[in-house]
C-alpha cells in the first residue's frame, strides 16, 4: 500500500475499503507510472 500512496499521493486511509485484487492492480498502476518516470 506504502507505494500507491506515494506514486498517486493518497493516504492509507484511501484504501482502506480496497479489496485485495483493486490493491494488486493499483500497484500495477503504480508499477507502470513508476516506469514511466524513471524513464525520462
């Protein structure tokens, strides 16, 4: 969770109600986006 707070600036509290798959795929989200800085 520590990482899609950082890369999309939400607090935990944010995705708290998340289930674990919609956790899996915003830290693929957060993976891409990630990447895609480095990248520049």
């Amino acid at each position: 969770m520590a990482d899609i707070a950082v890369v999309f600036h939400w607090p935990p509290q944010a995705m708290a109600g998340f289930s674990l798959s919609e956790l899996v795929e915003w830290r693929e989200r957060a993976r891409v986006r990630t990447e895609k800085q480095d990248g520049q």
